[in-house]
C-alpha cells in the first residue's frame, strides 16, 4: 500500500494579499477568518499575511469565497 500525497490546496498569492486593505482598522484577513478549520492563520499578527498549513488544508475553499483581493487561488499539483 502506498500513500498519495495531496494535490489540491489553497495558497496565498503574497504578491496580492494586503490584509490592511480587507481590514484597514483591524488588519484582518478576511480569508483568515473565514477558514473554520484554522488551517489559514495570522500568525505573524494583525496587517500581515496569513499562512496556510497546506498539508491540513481539506480544500473547502471558504477562504477563497472570502477574500476580497483575489489572492487566495486553488494550488494543483501534478
């Protein structure tokens, strides 16, 4: 039995993203908050770009819905 690695993930595209824009008096990413899993998270703090954890990410796509920048996008992986 072999294991399959994943092929489909959210990921942030760090040119685009500007949490100050989503939230210019909080700093929150939108897509952060929107992630239910919290596999999207500031970690580095309010006005700076999330991270995601691809490898728990289960590809509901909420934080793509929810980011109003566009800079959050599907990553395929062949």
């Amino acid at each position: 039995m072999s294991l399959q690695s994943k092929k489909t993930f959210a990921m942030v595209m760090y040119d685009i993203c500007r949490p100050d824009l989503c939230s210019p008096d909080e700093g929150k990413c939108a897509a952060a908050a929107a992630c239910t899993h919290k596999v999207m998270q500031q970690i580095d703090g309010a006005f700076e770009p999330p991270v995601i954890f691809q490898d728990r990410c289960l590809a509901c796509w909420d934080c793509i819905e929810a980011c109003p920048l566009d800079a959050v996008a599907v990553k395929k992986i062949s």
